[in-house]
C-alpha cells in the first residue's frame, strides 16, 4: 500500500524553502510559516501556464499522424513562446497583486488599531484628553 502525497517533496523544497546560506532560512517569529515569495509566486503560476498550454497542444495533436519529433519540437515551441509572452505579464501580475495585499493589510492594522485606542479613551478620561490635546495640536499645526 502507498501513501499518496498531496504536494511533492521537491516542489515544497523549491517553492517554499529559502536557500540554506540565507541568514532569512532559520525559524522565524511567525512560527515557521511559509510563504511564496514574488519571484516564486510569479514562477509557479508561470509554470502552470506553460504546461496548461502544453497539455492542450498535446491534446489537439493527432497522434497517428504525427511523428515523434515533429510533435516534440511543437511542444518545445509551445512551451517557449508560451513562456515569452506571459513571463513579464505574470510576474506585473503578482508584484501589483502583492502591493495591494500588503496595502490593504497595513491599512486594516492601522484600522483596528485605532478602533482599539477608541474604546481604550472610551474607558480612560486621560487617554481621550491625550487625544484630544494631540488632534488640537495637529490642526494648530496645518
């Protein structure tokens, strides 16, 4: 009996793991939780492309009339203009993608931080004073 892995040991290893000379490679604060960055988020979604675009050439081609080298040198051209034209358009894709995410986390930290000082200053008379006393200064400022 076998055991069937969701995700294949490699793939983790390359996708998942920083390099073992990387000072980033020890435990971190978050727990050891894993993340795809950039580079790599744009690079397995443009692996999946390619081999999408493979598979469904693959599957258009007859195999009866086709010989075995014709049909590798349409899959090797497939794969290689698959991968010129959508390269930079992933990697645009996922950088304006990841800027927005780390965007909109920042702004919803900075939110419910202050929604925590506001009902902080709702039970503390000298926390509301305190910003009241900055507000003022703020607009004296402008």
């Amino acid at each position: 009996m076998s055991v069937h892995l969701p995700t294949h040991f490699g793939f983790e290893r390359v996708a998942f793991e920083k390099p073992s000379h990387s000072p980033e490679n020890r435990a971190s604060k978050t727990g050891g939780v894993r993340t795809l960055s950039n580079k790599r988020l744009s690079n397995v979604i443009l692996v999946v492309l390619v081999m999408a675009a493979v598979t469904l050439t693959e599957r258009m081609l007859d195999p009866t009339k086709t010989s075995f080298a014709l049909e590798w040198a349409v899959l090797s051209l497939v794969a290689m203009v698959t991968f010129t034209l959508l390269a930079n358009v992933v990697f645009r894709i996922t950088s304006s993608a990841r800027a927005w995410l780390v965007f909109y986390i920042a702004e919803a930290r900075e939110t419910r931080a202050e929604q925590e000082l506001v009902w902080l200053a709702k039970g503390d008379r000298r926390v509301m004073d305190d910003i009241r006393a900055a507000r003022d200064r703020q607009e004296w400022a402008r």
